[in-house]
C-alpha cells in the first residue's frame, strides 16, 4: 500500500513537461481547501518528484501550506513515473481535447518503449516496483475502450497529436475549432510529404550524433528545420482559410435562421417566476444552460445531450429508467437515501465503483473508467454542498453536467456559480418552473424559451 506522509511542500519537484496550471481551477481548490482541507493527497514518487496534483500543490503553496499530504509511491524509472502521472490525468478529467490527444499519443510511445504494447499474454495489471501500474490492452481497440471512445477516435486523436505543428496546435486552441476533431484531422492531413521529410531528416540526425559526424548532423538538422517551417506553413494557411469560412458562413447562416431559432424571452410574475406553464418537450435557455420540459430517460432529452460529458448527477427521485447515462458522461453519481440505495445498486446495470455515505445520503459513482475512492473524511451537509462537491472532483470550468432531475434545481444552481454548463430536464412542470425562477433570482437574467 502507498505510504501517505506530510512533506515540506519545498521538497516536492515538478517536472518541466506538465501540462500548464489553470488559474481558475487553482482558485476553487484553495476555496474547498480553505473549507474542508485537501480531500486528496497528491502523489509523488520516492525521489520526492511529483506524480499528480500539480493543481492541489499550486492551491496549497497559494495558501501558504508548509506541509502537503503526499501518498508516496515506487516505480522503477521516469516511465513508469510519466505513465502513472498520464493516468492520473485521465482520471481527474480535466483535459482539452488537444491535451487528451498528446497524451494519448504520449502514453502509447512510453508503452512501446518500455516493451508493453501488443506483448502475449499480458494481464491488466503487473507489479512495478511494489506498485500496482496498469497494462496497456492488446489490441488499440481495447485501450480505446479503456479511456471511453472508439477505435478510430482513439487513432485520430493519436494522429492530430502526431502530425500537427506545435505552433499550430497552439493557434487552434485559440479558435472556434479547439474542439473539432474533423478540422484538426483535416489540418493534420496537410503538409504529409513535409513532414515526413523532417521525420526522416530528424533520425538521421541522432544517428550522426551518435556516430559523432557532426557535419552530416548539421546538414540533417538543417533539412528537417526547412522541412518542419514549410509543414508549419501550409498548416497555418488551412486553419487561417478554415476560421475565415466559419466567420462568412456563420454569419450568413445567422441571418438565415435568426427568425425560426432565437430563443426568445417570456413575460414573469413579480416574483421572477414565468406566467405561463411550461409545456411538455418545450426547452429553455438560461444563459449557458439548458432545461428540458420532459421524460428524461426519452429520447428527445438525449438528443439534446453534448457528446463529452464529464459528470451526471442525480439527486433524489422515486424512479430510475437512466442507465443510459453512464455512455454519455465520464462519470455518474446517483444520490439515494438509505432505505432505496441497496435496491438501486442491485436494479441498475451501470459500472460500479465505489459509494460514500455523508450525513445520511449515499452516493453511488459509477463508470466505465477506473475512478478511486477519495480517501479523507467528506464533512460537507446537505445536497447542495454534496453536489459542490462533486462537481469540484470530476468536472473543471466550462464542463458538461447532467442533471436527469431539477429537485429544487440544486445542480443547476451548482453549476451556474462553479462555472460549469448544465443540461437538467424533469416532466414535472412545477419543479421546472421553481428551477428556472431560482436561477433568474440568483443571476438577475431573463430565462429565454427556445421556439423552433
């Protein structure tokens, strides 16, 4: 078992390759910190490098911590270090689709180098130096399946990462395409011929390097510069012709449609709350949100579903017909009572994980990832604070939740103040319309009705 040991935060090393620090996530982890302490160590390896928790340790040393709870772990070497830090991302979920990418295709080239991938006979775990580090599948379609998406997403993915620029990627992280994998993939289709030569150009130079012929690695690295600035090049040119076309095109689109698709808003009572009823499969806009008049578990809600959710929660209900959720969103927490929580877990056909019992409520998580169970005491009440919680855990800024429930509109007004975008429906129209009045009250905007 990992050792758990509070460490002087000066110790502790970071690595140059990490991912860069989110500001906005390190503000609400020193506000959870501040309150209820760190619910998880960070991880770091017995030489005092860190493995994950880059976010909780920037949180920590910004609230001016001495010490940080650390689970130590052992491996062999930096690879089998990376892999667990890789890993520990995935878990945590809180990657941008070109980041998701590069490690994808990271992960793979560390699990080819250590001799790991496609080997007979593999198990899904092995031991490395006395820690439990997992195995890649044998086939690509099972380590796709293992990170929840398709064979030939995984392989696009991988492709993106590989063949696009570096300075490209960063330019389109920065536009309306950041998360297309249809325009990255077309991007990284361009410029094959360039890039294969500075590939080429590239080995060559390791092997004059390491034959010590320090003309011919000159030479070398001259071609795969060329090679790579001419790649860089028409890149650019086909992501500059891309954002150009979405810009004329979406504003004529815009015209177009304005009349048959504008949400347009409502007349309300005094008190914020709409005058007239809602109507079953009518949908509402409330700035970034979305909510649904309707049966949750039909057809028409999920349609209107995003394909990258990272977490679903549902709070208290009287019925179940929702295992569908777990394929939509990366992780699915369900709030039950402790007299209904036994038959729910026995009923459902969803991936357990792990549950936790807080003042009487029971949470059930479930998954088709490997997600571990937080292991400090949770001294939060009641279900909103529940549904903080899990929403600083599994999600980050601008993620996708589900809400198959309003309730009291607990997730939805959850969302609204974490920054995160909510999809929640209910087919009772009273609890619709009390959660739509609770978050015009709370942010002083107008719901909008959606009209078709």
């Amino acid at each position: 078992m990992p050792t758990v040991l509070a460490v002087l935060i000066d110790q502790i090393n970071v690595g140059t390759n990490r991912r860069p620090v989110k500001d906005e996530k390190v503000v609400e982890l020193m506000q959870s910190i501040r309150a209820n302490g760190l619910l998880n160590p960070i991880i770091i390896d017995q030489n005092f490098n860190l493995i994950a928790g880059l976010h909780r340790l920037t949180a920590c040393k910004m609230l001016s911590f001495k010490h940080i709870e650390c689970k130590v772990v052992s491996y062999e070497d930096a690879d089998q270090a990376r892999l667990a830090e890789i890993d520990e991302n995935f878990i945590r979920n809180e990657l941008e689709p070109m980041e998701r990418y590069e490690l994808w295709l990271e992960r793979d080239r560390i699990l080819e180098r250590m001799g790991l991938r496609f080997k007979p006979g593999d198990n899904q775990y092995t031991k490395k130096g006395g820690e439990m580090v997992s195995l890649p599948p044998k086939t690509t379609l099972e380590l796709a399946r293992g990170f929840g998406y398709s064979e030939r997403s995984f392989q696009q993915g991988k492709q993106i990462a590989r063949d696009i620029h570096p300075d490209v990627k960063q330019k389109i992280i920065a536009t309306p395409f950041s998360k297309s994998r249809t325009v990255q993939l077309k991007i990284a289709r361009i410029a094959s011929i360039e890039r294969l030569a500075a590939e080429t150009a590239e080995k060559a130079f390791e092997e004059a390097m390491a034959k010590g012929d320090k003309n011919e690695a000159e030479r070398q690295a001259l071609v795969a510069k060329q090679a790579r600035d001419r790649q860089k090049e028409l890149q650019l040119k086909a992501l500059e012709d891309t954002v150009s076309n979405k810009l004329r095109n979406g504003s004529i689109s815009k015209d177009k449609h304005s009349q048959s698709k504008q949400p347009i808003p409502l007349p309300l009572n005094n008190d914020k709350s709409i005058i007239q009823p809602v109507e079953a499969g009518e949908k509402w806009m409330l700035n970034k949100h979305l909510v649904y008049r309707g049966n949750t578990a039909g057809k028409q809600f999920i349609k209107l579903l995003p394909s990258d959710a990272a977490l679903a929660i549902a709070t208290l209900s009287p019925f179940w017909e929702h295992d569908y959720l777990a394929d939509e969103a990366r992780v699915v927490a369900v709030l039950r009572s402790q007299g209904h929580i036994n038959d729910f877990c026995r009923n459902n056909q969803m991936p357990f994980q792990y549950e936790l019992v807080v003042n009487q409520i029971y949470i059930s998580v479930f998954s088709h990832h490997n997600i571990p169970k937080p292991e400090a005491k949770i001294c939060i009440e009641g279900i909103e604070a529940i549904i903080s919680y899990l929403l600083n855990m599994y999600t980050h800024p601008n993620s996708f939740v589900i809400s198959p429930f309003m309730g009291h509109g607990e997730t939805l007004i959850a969302c609204e103040r974490l920054g995160r975008i909510c999809f929640v429906g209910d087919e009772n129209p009273d609890l619709i319309n009390r959660g739509i009045t609770r978050w015009q009250k709370l942010t002083n905007k107008q719901a909008q009705k959606i009209i078709l």
